[in-house]
C-alpha cells in the first residue's frame, strides 16, 4: 500500500520507518519538496521512499499519517489540501501541546468542548480521521512488545471501516492489546493522556513506558 506521511520530526520517521519495514510505499511530506530531513531518509530508504511536499504526500498515499507538531497541524493539512485527502483513512497523531517550563498545557483553542482531532475533522469532512497512538513515546508506537507487559493501544474516529483498518495496522506494528474508545470527540481524552509524559518522565528519567487498560 502507498502511505503519506505528513511530517519530518521523530514521529514521522518512526512510522515512515516501520511501514518500509512492513514493505509498503511511502512519500514523506513537508512544506517545501526537498526538505533536507526528508531528501535524507528518502535517500536512505530504498526505491520504496520518497519525498515532497504535503500536497505531494496526501496525493501520493492512499492512507495518510498526520505526524506535524500539532500547533501546526491545521495549517498542515490545508497545505496538503482537503481534495487530496478526501475518501481517505487520515491517522492523526498530532497533539495540541504548548511548552513552558517543562510543562505541558493544551492550547486552550483545541481543549474544553472540543480537540484537535474534532478539530481536523471538521476541516476534512470527506476524509476518514481517526486518532491513535497520540499518547506515548515515538519509538513505543512500533515496538510496544519491547516493555515487559502488553500495553493497550487506544484509537478513536467516526468511521468503523477506517478504525478497523487502523487496528489491523496496529497489529502490524506489534500491538496485541488495542481498543475502539468510540467517535472523534474521545480525542479529547487520548490528548489529554499526552500531557501526562512529563510527570512521569520526571519521576522515572525516561520514557520506556506506556499505558495498560485492565478490564473485564
């Protein structure tokens, strides 16, 4: 399959990574076609990589990864354009975090009665969004059978297709423990859970850990 992946930064490199890794096509997309970290990995990568521009990527994948700082996010995605995205799965993993002090707050305009993922749904209304993996370290969204227990992966969107979809490639990124928490307005929750890395990095010195949902 041919995969977009909106971004530059480590997330984007994690996924675009491992859907190599899974043999799949993948162009990786920024504001300008010869970003110089995306020529890189594109370089690197094979015959499968590729590089662009947002518009590029969005067009190019037939499913589309959102890996942007999600401050930028909105504008991201105008960039990539809402025709380029329409009819397809868009996997959100932007959060809407401001930084100070080492602290994370949620930008006040993607927090209270709404999120980012509501947020980008509403400007895509043909595109299938769905929110996960939005909540833990980078390298964990691929290799979650590195910690000692299975660990739970939450995902959220209005589409059950498009979330079934998105849990079959969970699976194929390791995942063995995952959970539908309903439509996009839950992205408030799994944004919320983000900001919680700080505290615990404090308290641990690293990031080797994630979240585990016990239930009947």
């Amino acid at each position: 399959m041919k995969y977009g992946v909106l971004g530059t930064g480590d997330v984007a490199h994690t996924i675009a990574n491992k859907l190599i890794e899974l043999g799949h096509e993948v162009m990786m997309g920024s504001r300008s076609a010869n970003n110089p970290s995306a020529v890189l990995w594109a370089g690197q990568n094979g015959e499968r990589a590729s590089h662009g521009t947002f518009a590029d990527a969005a067009q190019f994948g037939e499913r589309v990864f959102c890996c942007v700082q999600g401050i930028h996010a909105l504008e991201a995605l105008q960039m990539a354009g809402e025709e380029n995205l329409a009819g397809k799965i868009l996997i959100d993993q932007s959060n809407p975090f401001l930084y100070k002090e080492g602290n994370i707050s949620l930008d006040p305009q993607y927090s209270g009665w709404t999120s980012l993922g509501e947020e980008v749904q509403r400007l895509l209304p043909q595109t299938k969004v769905v929110k996960t993996l939005n909540y833990l370290h980078n390298y964990l969204m691929t290799h979650p059978d590195e910690l000692p227990e299975p660990i739970t992966g939450f995902y959220c969107g209005n589409d059950k297709e498009a979330k079934q979809a998105v849990a079959a490639l969970l699976h194929d990124f390791g995942w063995t423990d995952t959970m539908d928490l309903g439509d996009i307005s839950r992205s408030r929750y799994t944004e919320m859970l983000g900001a919680f890395w700080p505290a615990v990095y404090g308290s641990l010195g690293h990031m080797d850990w994630g979240f585990k949902l016990i239930r009947k």
